[in-house]
C-alpha cells in the first residue's frame, strides 16, 4: 500500500495508522507478517489503537489492538 504523505514503505507509526485505517485485506496481512517477523512493532500498533479504544466508531483500530493483546507474549 502507498501510504498517503509518506514516501518510504517502513512501519512507521503515521503508516500504521494509514495501512489499519485505510488499508485493504492483502495489507492487513502484510502488517500481520511484519509483526510476526519483528515483535516490536507490536508496540507501535498498540501506541497507534490506544487513543481508538473506546471510540465505537473505529472497529478497525479495536480489532488491531485485541490482535496486540492476544499476541503478546506473556510477562
């Protein structure tokens, strides 16, 4: 995905925002597959869905912040 104002393809969080809010199935599945190969972006999807989390509205943010917390690993 052409992430909107951005010019380079890292994760980012602004591009995390982007693919999460705009992105279609095939780039969820390419942020699932950068997650897996890097935990730490984890952390960014989470910093990214926090603010959303109570918003009804924002379905998709919730949906990547329980993916967050299902697939943390245990403390």
């Amino acid at each position: 995905m052409q992430h909107r104002h951005l010019d380079h393809q890292r994760y980012t969080l602004a591009a995390i925002d982007d693919v999460i809010a705009r992105g279609r199935w095939r780039d969820w599945a390419e942020l699932r597959q950068a997650v897996l190969e890097d935990r730490a972006l984890l952390d960014k999807v989470e910093r990214v869905c926090r603010p959303h989390a109570d918003d009804s509205y924002a379905q998709r943010h919730q949906f990547w912040l329980h993916y967050v917390e299902a697939h943390r690993a245990p403390a």
